[in-house]
C-alpha cells in the first residue's frame, strides 16, 4: 500500500469524525484532533523507518512548522478555534511541506476557496432564516459611499473613452455591493452568531463576547483561547451561588468539514482553482 493511499484514509478518518462533531455540536473533542496529529507524526516515523529515509520525516516536519504557523495566526487573531489550529497542523504534518510537490499548498487554497464559498452562504442563508431577529439596518456611511460611486461613474462618463466606460461602471456598481455585503456580515455575525447561554451549557475554548466580572472583580476575560478550565470553575460557583446565572458568547460556523471537502478534492483534483484557468 502506497503512503499516499495510507495519508488519504487517515486524513479521510480523522477529517471525518472531527466533521460529524462539528456539525452536530459545534465543537471538536479535543481527543479527536490530538488523536489526528499523533498519528499524522506516526505515519510519517513509520515511513521514515520503512524507506530508510529521513526525508519523510523532515518533510513532516516542515508541514508541522508551515501550516501550523497558519493556523496559529488564525487562533490567535480569534478566526479560528484550538481544534482547527490543530487539525490544521495534524494535515500538515501528514501531508508534508516539499517546495517541489505542492500539495499542501493546494489543499490550503482548497481550504480558503471552499471556506469563503461556504462562509458566505452561511451567513446569507443564517440572515434570511432569522431575517426577523437580524433586523437588517443600512449603515450611515452609505450615503457617502454613494457619492463615491457617482463620481466614479462621472468620471467614466466624462473620459469620453468608450473602453473605459465599462471598468468605471463595474466599479460604480460593485462598490457600493461588496460595503453592504461585507456589512451584512458584520451584522449577522453581531446579532446572530451571539448567543446567551447558561453558565453550565459552557465548554473550556467558548469565545464570550466581553470580559466577564462579578463585585468589580473579572472573573473572566475575553481572549483568543476562549475561557480556561479556571474559569470556568469560577464560574460555576458563582452559578450554584446564584450570583450569575447566564453569559453572551460568539458562535462560530461549522468550519472542520471545510477540512474534509479540501482534503478529498486535493487528492482528486489538486488546486482547483488550476481547473478555472
């Protein structure tokens, strides 16, 4: 059996059951992507032994340090949760980094090209189900944004210049379509992606929307890792004190199956983007 073939049914496995608990519950097991980065590292000791080479490992090695670094930065800026940092990682090291085999590159832009597509859908398909609860308002700066887009367009109208009088038109057109969408965005992910909870319904890594204090003292703070086993003992405390009962928290998008789709077309198809050129 091939190491590709072995790499496609452990990233299918573990991609696979982190999907199912992403969907159904919105978090990963911690178990499930420490379990999918020990046996990526596995693999790739075993391949070494096997080829008599260090070069697998290496490779290993570099995946481990690239796409973790990407994914840290992802954590860190609070875009990503600890499972997908380390999912992140775990394909990483599995798939290895080799400047001349570019297959992790491409399963990183499988994995942005399907997570935009899919994050924009959900946000618009999360709008229009609760269009109610969102409440869309238009922001104030539109109005200038507007301005902008005449002038734009004027300027197009005024060249005299038929070849680019389209260009100037697109770009009146779309200006003021990308402001109200990256805005609707916003405004889903504030009123929507926001969700008031019971203090015994938090889990270690909740993201909540704002520092959490009790007597003027903080009890916990809002941070890229979410809240710590501490605090959450804090305040599970407080709760059975009756001293605070609820608080808000950020809820992110399924985002692991993201994982999957990239991994399959990766091996299938490669860059995808290459299939539109």
């Amino acid at each position: 059996m091939s190491y590709i073939l072995v790499e496609f049914i452990i990233g299918f496995f573990f991609l696979g059951i982190a999907s199912v608990y992403d969907m159904r519950t919105r978090e990963v097991p911690y178990w499930v992507s420490i379990s999918f980065l020990s046996t990526a590292i596995c693999t790739r000791i075993i391949y070494s032994i096997v080829t008599s080479s260090y070069v697998p490992i290496l490779h290993g090695f570099y995946g481990f340090l690239v796409l973790g670094f990407i994914g840290y930065i992802l954590f860190k800026f609070n875009i990503w949760g600890g499972a997908d940092f380390t999912i992140l990682t775990g394909v990483g090291c599995l798939m290895g980094f080799e400047l001349y085999n570019p297959l992790s590159f491409n399963f990183l832009t499988n994995l942005f090209f399907f997570g935009g597509i899919v994050g924009m859908f959900y946000s618009i398909y999360l709008g229009l189900k609760k269009s109610k609860q969102l409440n869309y308002v238009l922001p104030k700066y539109m109005n200038s944004i507007y301005i902008i887009s005449t002038i734009i367009l004027l300027i197009g109208l005024l060249s005299f210049k038929r070849n680019l009088l389209i260009p100037f038109l697109l770009f009146a057109i779309l200006i003021p379509l990308i402001v109200l969408f990256i805005d609707y965005i916003k405004q889903v992910e504030t009123k929507l992606m926001t969700v008031n909870v019971k203090i015994p319904e938090l889990t270690e890594g909740d993201w909540i929307v704002k520092d959490i204090s009790y007597k003027n003292k903080i009890i916990a703070k809002k941070k890229e890792y979410g809240l710590s086993k501490q605090e959450l003992k804090k305040l599970n405390e407080l709760y059975k004190d009756k001293k605070i009962t609820k608080v808000w928290i950020k809820i992110g998008m399924p985002f692991i199956p993201n994982f999957l789709i990239a991994f399959i077309i990766t091996y299938s198809f490669g860059n995808i983007l290459f299939l539109f050129l």
